[in-house]
C-alpha cells in the first residue's frame, strides 16, 4: 500500500469516523505536545523535513501521538507507508511488506509497527536485515521500555525518542480544537461547562484518545444541553488508571512507594499505594514489599514494624480487597512515619558476603554440643562458659570463627529502639572489659 493510497482512504471514510480518528494531526503545526520533538527547529523535527531520519522507535503510554508522528513522517517525506500491528501480523506479513517495499524501490518505504514490544524474539530478528540494509525504514511504536522488551541489536540500528503524556494544558487544546475544527470536529450546539471541562482533562490522564473519546460520548449524551461535571463523571463512570503490572509501570510505582516509605513522606507513601491498588496490583505483593521495607528501612530502630506489617499481610489475606486496603494503609504510614535504620541490612549484607568469601571455618570447640562421652573425650563443649553464671547475665568468650575474631558487623543507629541497643552494647562491652 503506498503513502498516497492510505491516507486518500482515511480522508474519504473520515466523516464517519470516530472524533479521535478524524481529529488526528496531520502535520507538525496541528500536532500537540512533544516540543521536544515537533517544536520548529527541533533536531527531529529537522531531520524529518530534510528526509535524513532513520529507522527510529518511539516509546511512550498511550494516547500521546506515536502512530500520528509516524504518518506525519510519511507525509514529509514522501514515502510508502506500510503499517502493521505486532498484535496480529506474523513472520508472513512482514515478508508481504519487504517484498512490497523492494519492487517500490527507489522509493523509501516506512514500516510501521504498533506495540512493536509483541513482536517475539524470532519476529524482531526477521526484521533486522531489512533495517539494516535499508530496504525498509523501520517505525515501531511501544508503551513498553524499550531497554526490556525490544531486542538489543534492533535498538542497536534505531534510535529511541520518549514521548511524554500530555499536559493537562495540552489535553485541555485537544479538546478546544475538536469543539473549534469547523470540519473535523463536533457540531457544538452546546455549552461546556469550566469544571466539567476540566473533568475531562482529569479523566483523560494525559491520552489525547481517551479525551476525545470521551468529548464525543458526553457530547451525545447531553443532546444539545449544557455539559455539567456530573453528566462527564456519569458517562466516563471511573478513571482509568494506567498501569501495567509486569512492566515498567509496576517498578516505577514500587519504587516510588518504597523511597516514599524510606524518606518519612506518609503522604507521598500513601499515594503511590493508592496508585498500585487502583491499577489492579497484587495486594499480597504489596504487603510482601511493605514487610521487606519494615526489616531493611526501620530494622530495630522500630522491633513493632516488621509485627505490624506481618499483621496487615494476614488482614489483606483474611479480608481481601477493599476491606484489606485500609491495613496496607496503616502499615505504609507506620513505616513512614517510624525513625529509620538500615543497621541491619548493612550488618547483614556483610556477613554474607564474609561467609561467601572467607573460608568456613570449623564452629569453635567449647560452642559445640556433646551429647556423647566421644564427643566430651575430644573437648566438645569444653571451656564453654554459661551467661547464667555471671553478673547482669553477660560473659566474654570467642563465638565466631577464630579467622573473623573480633570483627564487628552491626552498628546501630541513635535513632528510635536502636539508641537502646546503643546504650546496651555499651553496658555489655563495659563488663566484656572487667573479664580482660
């Protein structure tokens, strides 16, 4: 199919199109959003208007203009456009689309993949000699890092520009312009309301899409009346929050949520559980995240955290969700809240790695047990001195291994519970001192 022919195709069936389709940008002035690759003298935009752009992949959440940038692409520069989506096509839809691409030649074809990130690894690999050897001019458009879902040597030979959501300012002139476009957009026999206006601009969540879908459906639903708030909530019935739990959405959030935690931020901390449990998260992965923040960010510093957390894994389990949210809830905010320590982690990720670097050396012989008359006979036991014995309970004697005498691994914080444990190190190295 050639540049000319799909979109002579789209403008004939564009009156009974959908508002978004008919609405699409069809050169860089119409488009919004992006400056930092559509603005006039913009290095995209300029390698665009001059033909010098290669193969390229557009990464960014939906609705922000990937597959409009890439028609705008084949306007400019003239070339045949082919586009499939990784969703459907297979191995045989990209051989039609080489073999088409070769008797178009000398003309630059542009092979546009939507969510290029389906496409397997033995489908990205059937693309790269075609990429390489210029026979196709390869677009590919994805919601999904491109670093974890599109094969190194293909990134390797393309060059990945990030789109961001819209503004709210941006998604407010979308809207503007399908009320004003006296040819495209909607035959406005009504009047819109600011808040309910601006309604739609939440609910849209930066997706150019989702905001003119929704103009359209409001649009019919008021049949000519004024457009309130409550009429856009009762047609859009809920928000639609974007997030993928197995991709990058996922550990950005956790991520957000946990640093949160760890900088004291209950708010903040509060939020990014919302955000997770509004998107559809795994509650129980939630709680196993809130438990780990519990022993590695607060440690002793707070012994009552790891106790707390423990309980909202079994509430969330016992009651599920919502009834469960609010215990997540509670624990996020206790962990917030609570004096921090890392001791604990610190502590412990040392000795890890001492016992899988250093020898293993044999438990020293008066800490091990003897239960036999052999074992007594060969010392076991012997020189083992019981804490009971001694004064406040405490006794100096070698526990670890004699190549890691006197090593120190833990040291708390002043903070919390731990300035306790503070103070008694200190009373038990003081009576260690009274044995020397």
């Amino acid at each position: 199919m050639s540049q000319q022919d799909l979109f002579d195709n789209g403008s004939a069936t564009a009156a009974n199109a959908p508002l978004a389709a008919r609405m699409r940008p069809r050169t860089f002035d119409e488009f919004v959003g992006q400056e930092h690759l559509t603005a006039p003298g913009a290095a995209f935009r300029r390698a665009i208007e001059a033909d010098r752009l290669g193969s390229i992949i557009l990464w960014g959440p939906p609705g922000v203009g990937k597959t409009t940038l890439a028609e705008i692409i084949a306007r400019a520069t003239e070339a045949c456009f082919e586009r499939i989506s990784a969703v459907s096509a297979g191995v045989a839809d990209l051989r039609r689309v080489v073999e088409s691409a070769r008797q178009h030649r000398p003309a630059k074809t542009i092979l546009f993949i939507d969510e290029i990130h389906r496409f397997n690894k033995a489908q990205q690999d059937a693309i790269l000699p075609v990429v390489e050897d210029g026979t196709v001019t390869l677009i590919g458009a994805t919601t999904e890092n491109p670093s974890f879902e599109v094969n190194a040597a293909l990134i390797s030979r393309s060059r990945v520009y990030v789109l961001n959501a819209l503004t709210d300012e941006e998604i407010g002139n979308v809207l503007d312009q399908a009320l004003q476009d006296p040819e495209r957009g909607l035959e406005t026999g009504f009047e819109i309301e600011a808040d309910a206006r601006q309604g739609m601009i939440t609910l849209a969540n930066g997706d150019a899409r989702t905001a003119l879908n929704l103009l359209e459906q409001v649009a019919a639903a008021a049949e000519g009346q004024k457009v309130t708030l409550d009429l856009v909530r009762e047609v859009a019935q809920r928000k639609t929050v974007l997030y993928d739990k197995a991709g990058e959405q996922h550990f950005d959030l956790i991520s957000a949520l946990h640093k949160s935690v760890r900088g004291s931020d209950i708010d903040a901390s509060l939020y990014w559980l919302a955000r997770m449990l509004e998107g559809g998260e795994d509650p129980l992965y939630l709680a196993r995240r809130i438990v780990r923040m519990a022993s590695e960010d607060i440690g002793l510093a707070d012994p009552h955290a790891l106790t707390l957390t423990i309980a909202a894994q079994q509430a969330i389990h016992f009651l599920g969700r919502p009834e469960g949210d609010l215990a997540l809830a509670e624990a996020v905010a206790y962990l917030a809240a609570a004096p921090k320590s890392n001791a604990i982690y610190k502590a412990f990720g040392a000795i890890q790695a001492d016992v899988r670097e250093t020898r293993a050396d044999p438990v020293p012989i008066h800490l091990r047990n003897a239960p036999t008359k052999l074992m007594k006979n060969l010392g076991y036991s012997k020189g083992y001195k019981y804490a009971h014995d001694y004064e406040d309970g405490i006794t100096k004697q070698q526990n670890l291994p004699e190549s890691l005498e006197g090593k120190t691994y833990y040291t708390p914080t002043d903070r919390g519970f731990e300035a306790k444990v503070v103070e008694r190190l200190a009373a038990i190295r003081r009576q260690w001192e009274t044995e020397d």
